[in-house]
C-alpha cells in the first residue's frame, strides 16, 4: 500500500469509531433509533475498513516494505478503533432494545465533563448562512458539531464547509461550561463568537 | 444501591476509559511508557469497578429496585466503557512493546481533526498560578487538559482546582484550530484568553 493508504485508513478508523460513540450515547439520551441505526450501519464498514487495512498491512510486510513488528502496530491499531466502535455497538443496543431509560444512566451522561446536547439554530442565530468552518464553533466555545438534522436530512460528521440554516437541529459534545454559550448561539441570543 | 452510587460508577467508568484512550495516544505520540503504564493501572481499577457495578446492579434487581431490563442497560453501558479501556490498552501495548512508530502511525493520529499536544507552560504565561477552573481553556481555545506534568509528578485528569504553575508540561486535546491559539497562550506569546 502506499503510505498515504495506510494513513488515511487508519485516521478513517479512529475517527469514524469516535463518531460512532457519540452518536450511540445521543441514541440513548435523544431516544433516537435513527442515531442506533446509524451506528450499526458505520460498524458493517468499519469492520469492511478494518479487514482491507489489515490486509494491505500483511501484503506490504510480505514485499518487505514494512518491518514485522511495523505492520503488527498497525493492525493493533486498527483494532483499538474496532474495539471502540463494538463499544458503541453496545450502547446503541441499549436503545434499540426499547428499554425505558433509567434517569441514572441519563444523569450519568450529563453529569459528565464533557456534555452532549441538541439544539435547533433560529433564524436570527449568527450561525444561520454560514459554514462550520467560518464559525470556528470548536474553537470559540468548546463545542464540536457531530450531527446536523435538516428536515429529514441527517449529516453525520458534518465537514468544515457545510452551511449550517436556520431550522437545522444541531447535534455537539464538549465541555459543559462551552453550553451555555453554543446555546445562546444557536438561539441568536447572543450574536457574538 | 443508592441511584447516586451506580449514576458515579457509570459515570467514572465512562470518564476513566475515555481519558485512557487519550493517555494511550499520547504515549505513542510522545514514546512516553510512563503514560502507557498509566493505562495499564487504570485498566486493573476499571476492572474493579466494573465488577463492582454489575454486583450491585444484579443485588438491586433482586430487592426489586430495579426492574430487569434496568439492570441490564446498566451492566452494557459498564461493559461498554470496560471496552473502551481495553481498546486503549491494545494503544498502550504497542508503545511498552518497545516498536518503532512508523511515521504514518503517527501522522494518522495528528491529522486527525481533533489533535493532541504537549506544550510547556512559559513563566510569562497568563495560565501562570491561576486554575483550570478560572481559565476555563476547554471553553476559550477547544483544548482539553488531560495530563499536568510537574517536575517528577504526573496529574492526570487534572480537575478544576488545579493550579498552573511555569514549568508544566501540559498534555492537551482538541481542535486543530484551536491548537495555536493554546500554544500561544502557553508560551506567553499571547495574553487573552
């Protein structure tokens, strides 16, 4: 393979099972069986993923372009996102098993350092017209956008150059004190970054 | 149990396993096998505490505290988090497995939209002898503090309390676009937060 394969394989792995978490921990706290399925969707092909990384790992240790030891550490790696990615498997089962979610395990979630929470931007919100990338929202408040619903329209992991419109239902993580901020954000209480 | 006592197991075992991927990262990151140990000690306290969670869920379901299928989403949201640690042990062991990183290990890690730092904190910082908790960095640059290096002793985890000295080598994760601006502010070169 060529390096580059490898790498962005291996980035595509951790990312998406990172993803995968926190759309399995909004499943159960949104009540949402569209998030769980997606979870499981995103695990049929990280586990695609996970085989062709592993395969090409074997084929460049077999023509000698990686050593032994090299090509194990990257089919190890490429595990730990598939064993993380089974993890959010099993949160998302939680909710698909249709279970009344007990307030513990709702508070357990919240309690957190880092907090998840969903929000509908206003029309007069600064974030209305403009593209994630421009809004910066991770850098001036703390919290990452991993899901946008615009109408019936999920955006999973949305990119750098999507434009977020008024109406969209955002889905973000990140430190409970960056809350109140991103809220009044989306809410167009507060107009600045 | 007390719905307090299985809400701060959840809720521990959930941080705990989380910071663990982020210290098993790092110590890859930076050949680091002291943080690659600190995984494997996390790991054994995870596993007591996740055993100590299952008993007490079962013992509850019996006194008819909670009702079955409760009992059940509480022990897969520990087993869950029990994965997540394990994952990060699998990081862990490529570092104590004394392998050289290839290169593209490493930069599939740092392309990553959400990046990990190491940065020492300059006497002219304005983080300089103020706490975690008056500088709020989650919420003013993106960045998340994990680890405080200090001399001989490591913190990890550090809560709000914390105090900055100069000197520290803080361990950060979070938005590549955030990661400047941090730095910044580590190495003195920029005074608001």
């Amino acid at each position: 393979m060529s390096e580059e394969e490898a790498e962005s394989m291996l980035l595509e792995l951790k990312e998406k099972a990172e993803l995968m978490v926190d759309l399995a921990y909004s499943s159960l706290l949104y009540d949402s069986k569209k998030l769980a399925d997606e979870v499981y969707e995103l695990e049929d092909y990280i586990d695609s993923l996970h085989y062709e990384l592993q395969r090409l790992a074997i084929d460049d240790a077999k023509k000698g372009e990686l050593e032994t030891d090299e090509a194990l550490a990257i089919i190890q790696l490429g595990n730990s996102s598939e064993m993380i990615a089974d993890a959010a498997r099993e949160i998302a089962d939680v909710e698909l098993r249709d279970v009344e979610l007990h307030p513990i395990l709702r508070d357990s979630i919240m309690e957190s350092d880092e907090v998840i929470t969903r929000i509908e931007v206003k029309d007069n919100s600064i974030m209305v017209n403009k593209s994630l990338g421009e809004l910066e929202l991770a850098k001036n408040t703390g919290m990452w956008v991993f899901v946008i619903k615009r109408g019936r329209k999920w955006i999973y992991d949305p990119d750098k150059n999507e434009v977020i419109k008024a109406g969209d239902i955002l889905f973000a993580k990140g430190p409970k004190e960056g809350l109140e901020h991103f809220i009044s954000l989306a809410r167009g209480e507060e107009r600045e970054l």
